[in-house]
C-alpha cells in the first residue's frame, strides 16, 4: 500500500525502511511489535524490505488469482497438522461433519 501511494502524506514509490510484526491485545501492555528478520537461513544475506514487500505482494496476488477460478476449493484446513484441534469457529465452518467423510461427499438423491 505504501510503495503504491495508498497514504496521502506519503509519495507513491517510497522505499520501506523496515518491516514489523505488531500484536494487539487490548491488555497491558496494550500490544507489542517486533522487528522482522529478513533472512531467509542463517547462510544467505537478509533480503531487503522492499524485496521482502514485492515478494510478499507477488505471493498475494498469486493466492488471489487463485481464487479467480470458480473450481478452485475454499479449504476449511489447509495445514494437516490442524486436522485434530478445532477452533472456536469451526462449528460454523462443519469441520466436524466434514472430518467424518474423510472429505467425501455421497449422493442422497
């Protein structure tokens, strides 16, 4: 959003400087940030926020293309090391059901 001039104080096709995660938890304290390291092992330089960003942009645009196609599933688990713990929200999602078919769906008709 910043590179492409989505703030109005700042010109389009600034660098960015520094990449951070910040955690909101409404406690105290308030929430917390913490710097991102940009390497990608311990052997290779780290990569540059603005190369970082163009990557992560590249990556998202990528997924939603994805989703641009009408036969592409919408996944309620994608990580299979998720498959046992449920969520506080995955009773409207009907993980439960669909666990139960191993993912298959049988015709009643």
């Amino acid at each position: 959003m910043l590179r492409e001039g989505g703030f109005a104080d700042i010109p389009a096709g600034c660098s960015i400087a520094e990449l951070m995660y910040i955690r909101l938890s409404g406690n105290t304290p308030a929430g917390e940030s913490q710097m991102l390291d940009l390497k990608r092992s311990p052997s290779e330089p780290s990569q540059s926020p603005d190369d970082a960003a163009s990557e992560a942009l590249q990556k998202l645009e990528a997924l939603v293309r994805r989703f641009e196609d009408e036969n592409q599933p919408y996944h309620a688990l994608v990580l299979p090391m998720w498959r046992t713990r449920y969520g506080d929200y995955d009773d409207l999602a009907r993980i439960k059901e669909w666990s139960a078919t191993q993912g298959t769906v049988e015709d009643v008709s």
